[in-house]
C-alpha cells in the first residue's frame, strides 16, 4: 500500500484525518481510470485540512494506485470487507505513528463504500479509536438496491433501456440467492460489465458482502460524534431515499448530526448544474481541471472536525509527503 501524508506546517502534534476512498480503483486522491480527470476530492480535502490544523493520511487500497495490477495477482478472490478494514487499521497505525500526530484525536472520513469501512473500524475494538467519523455519501440502502436505482438511471439514457429493467431485477434476484446471474445479452453494455463485476471471481468474496451491506445496521452501533453528508445533486446516493433510512438509524442518537449540501455531487464537488443536466452527465465534474469542493460541504465538515477534534482557527500553508 502507498499514501500521502499531508501535515500543517509546525511543530504539532496535529490531530489526524483518515480519508478513504469510495469503490472499485479509486485511487489516494478519489481519482479512477473509469473517470476523466486527476483532480481528485481526496487531495483537495487533504490540502484544505492542512490549512485548517489537520493533518491527514490518503491511501491506495490495494486495488487502486501504482500497485493494483500486482496485489490483484496476488490477492485475486481474496478481497473482502475485512480485508478493507486491515488496509484502514493499517493507515491509521501509520498516522499515529508519525511524531507530529496526537493519537489521541484521529477521524475518519469515508466516501462511498469507504463510509462501510470507516463505520466497520467505529464499532470494532481497535488500539487506535476514532474519536469521530464522517460519513459522506453512505448507503442507507443495501448496496445492491442503490446499484439497482443507478443501473435503472443509466438504462433510461439508452433507447429500450427502461424496458429492459425487469432483465436487471431478474438477474439481481438469481445473485441474491446465490445462484449465477444469467445476464440478458440484450441488456446495454455498460449495465452487463456492472453486473458482471459482482460475478467476477477476482473480486469474491467482497462483491456479495457489499451487495448486502448498508450503513444503517453499523449506524446503530456507533457511540462517538458522527457526521453524515449526503449532497443534494449526488446521482448515485439519493438525499430521501438513502437519507431518510440513515437519520431513520439514528433516531434518538444525539451523536449523529446530518447535513444536505445542495449542490454537492457524490465526492462533494461544487455542481451548479440543474438537476435536469446533472442527470444528463453524472459524471462530469468529478475529477476535470478546475473543479472545486463544493463550499457548503467544506464549511459543514471543517467547523464539525474543530469541534470534535477541538482544533483552533489557523490559516496555514500544507506539506505533503509520500508513503
């Protein structure tokens, strides 16, 4: 595993920020081969720490970064949540150990998939606490419900697409009770190569653990300050449907607070676009030149870590180093 740890400039100690990246190759910075772009959310969330106080550790999982080709030899069919939740350990561990990091004040920010992660580190007994967790963008939904939602989202884009959903829902029902898929070759391409990727012996067993997963049942367990994030023009993790299980989860938690930035998409980029042309083209503004965080989404996250890591007002320059 490779990262890059990013420090204010001083002596410290620092509090710490774990940033996880969401799913598939996303890499360190939130950049993927499957998007355009190297403008990646990860590093800009890391600079703005920086400047904020906070320190903080990014990571290539193993199946993102320089590395990913070899460790897939190496682990293929071996991947799983666990073995998520090792990469995490093994990132804070690296964290704490730097001497300009106080152990005692560490958070973790997930996005995506990586709020599973980060809520599976909350609710198990580890050498080094969260003293709190956000969670941007989680599924309130079983991950392969909300796949459902996205992949009936792309098929209205193609001619015939909605009308081939049943095809999906079919298939999705066969993989639920462990049987093949037996995808519909009349199905669009970009639909077959997602529903192929939970068959795929490479990424077994972790594809049907985190076809059953969502945030909701860890939620429950958490006892530390958590902050959930989900942005008002995100396409792949929905405000109401996703949203409304979450603070569902939380009811008479007064540790978890909620936040609905409105014009931040699925990493909390700034999306100014309405709604209509959002759904047009999910993905652009993930990762192209010149797109921004998206402020209000900044501002929520900043003023929540100062108060649960009770770091002071600075306005400092960043350092980086890599791992």
């Amino acid at each position: 595993m490779r990262g890059t740890l990013t420090l204010p400039v001083g002596d410290g100690p620092f509090p710490g920020v774990v940033l996880v990246a969401g799913s598939g190759p996303t890499d360190r910075d939130w950049c993927s081969p499957l998007l355009p772009g190297t403008n990646g959310s990860g590093r800009l969330f890391a600079e703005a720490f920086a400047k904020a106080g906070l320190a903080s550790l990014r990571y290539d999982k193993r199946a993102s970064g320089p590395d990913a080709t070899e460790n897939a030899r190496i682990l293929f069919g071996k991947f799983s949540m666990r073995s998520h939740l090792e990469e995490l350990v093994a990132a804070v561990g690296v964290l704490v150990g730097n001497g300009s990091i106080d152990g005692t004040r560490i958070a973790g920010l997930g996005n995506s998939e990586g709020t599973l992660h980060v809520l599976h580190y909350a609710t198990s007994h580890q050498v080094v606490p969260f003293v709190g967790i956000v969670l941007a963008a989680p599924p309130g939904r079983p991950v392969g419900e909300v796949l459902l939602t996205q992949l009936a989202m792309q098929a209205t884009r193609v001619p015939g697409g909605a009308e081939l959903m049943p095809e999906v829902e079919a298939a999705a029902a066969r993989y639920e009770a462990g049987q093949p898929m037996n995808i519909d070759l009349k199905l669009p391409d970009s639909v077959k190569m997602v529903l192929a990727s939970f068959e795929a012996p490479a990424n077994l067993p972790l594809a049907r653990e985190l076809w059953a997963e969502d945030a909701t049942d860890s939620l429950r367990e958490v006892e530390i300050p958590t902050l959930v994030l989900i942005g008002r023009k995100d396409l792949q993790i929905d405000a109401a449907l996703d949203g409304g299980p979450l603070e569902r989860a939380a009811i008479g938690k007064d540790n978890v607070t909620f936040a609905y930035p409105a014009n931040s998409n699925h990493v909390f980029k700034e999306d100014i676009r309405t709604p209509v042309e959002v759904a047009a083209a999910p993905g652009n503004g993930y990762n192209e030149n010149g797109t921004l965080l998206d402020p209000e989404a900044l501002e929520t996250i900043l003023g929540w870590l100062h108060k649960v890591l009770l770091v002071g007002p600075v306005g400092i320059e960043p350092t980086t180093e890599g791992l």
